[in-house]
C-alpha cells in the first residue's frame, strides 16, 4: 500500500503556511508523473521490467500450431501475447507479425535456422496448442537460439481455455528470464 498524506489537515504550528504550500506542490507533481505513467502504460498494475539493453534480440513469434481449426484462433492470439510482452520491455525487437504468416514451424522438429538466420532472427519462438479430451488445452513451446541451433528453453501448460492469455504471460517470463537471466511477470 502507498503511503499518502491527508492534505485536508492544517500545516503543523510552527512551520507556516510555506510546508503546507511545498507539500501541495509535491502532491501535484507526484500526480501529474503518475498520470503520465498511466498513459504510458494501459495496464497500470501489471509490471514491465525496462532494461537498458545494449542491443535488442531479434525475435520471431510465429503462429503457434493448431492441429484444429476450432484452436487456430487460440494458437494465434497466443503468440500475438507472447510478441506484445516481449516487444514492451526494451530487451526485444519481435520481427513483424506479417513476415511470419507463412511460416509455420512445428514444436516437435527442428527448424531450418538457415532460413531464419536470413531474416536476421536471433531467437526463435515456436509453440503448439491443443485441446485435450477433457476440454482444458494443453500449450507446448521451445525457445531456440538460432544461431547455435540449441534449445534455450521449452514448457509444456495445461490449463483451461480461460487460462490461455495467464499462459501466454507465463512464457513470456519464460523466455525473458532464459534470455536476460532477469526475473520478470507479464
């Protein structure tokens, strides 16, 4: 809980009007700064971790794979969660959405690097989303670095189809922490 000051009460006997006066200009500042914040981001409760990054990772969040047509929207809202947490934070430059729609890489193979290495990608997304028989979905994703060909990560997530945007923040702090080596919750 923040701290605040009554500013209904009096200023304290003995120091005059002019703390009474520092205090109501320091409560308006505080004010206006946390105004801008609130504009800056929508979500004033949810914490953005900003990093001065020497240089951003290039990074691609294709589609993730929908074995259904029923999933695909979920597949794709997905991945839209996962590049919208990473590209506010300053460490990651997603490459843009329309580039990648022809792209579909399977969790369960290992992507041609070469061909993401040409698009200048550094890290690579890829993910899969399924519905289980019981109704809930089951969300499977790996991390690669492109260069190398290695894995960094990779997470499996059951949950409800209610879950899916909580899920797509959990492997967003995923895959900032494997990155950055940095904690952080989308």
């Amino acid at each position: 809980m923040p701290d605040y000051q009554n500013l209904d009460q009096p200023a304290a006997s003995g120091l005059g009007g002019r703390t009474a006066v520092r205090t109501v200009c320091f409560a308006a500042a505080v004010g206006l700064a946390m105004l801008t914040n609130l504009r800056a981001n929508a979500d004033p409760w949810v914490q953005r971790p900003v990093l001065k990054w020497p240089q951003r990772v290039v990074l691609a969040v294709p589609d993730f794979i929908a074995p259904s047509p029923e999933d695909a929207g979920s597949a794709h809202m997905l991945s839209q969660i996962i590049a919208d947490d990473l590209s506010q934070n300053g460490v990651f430059e997603p490459i843009d959405r329309l580039a990648l729609l022809d792209r579909k890489v399977s969790v369960d193979e290992l992507p041609q690097f070469a061909d993401w290495r040409a698009t200048r990608t550094e890290e690579l997304v890829v993910g899969r989303v399924v519905r289980r028989p019981d109704g809930r979905i089951q969300v499977a994703f790996r991390l690669w670095d492109v260069a190398s060909g290695q894995q960094l990560t990779g997470q499996e997530y059951v949950g409800s189809p209610d879950d899916l945007s909580r899920i797509g923040h959990m492997i967003s702090s995923d895959i900032y922490e494997r990155v950055t080596g940095e904690k952080a919750h989308f």
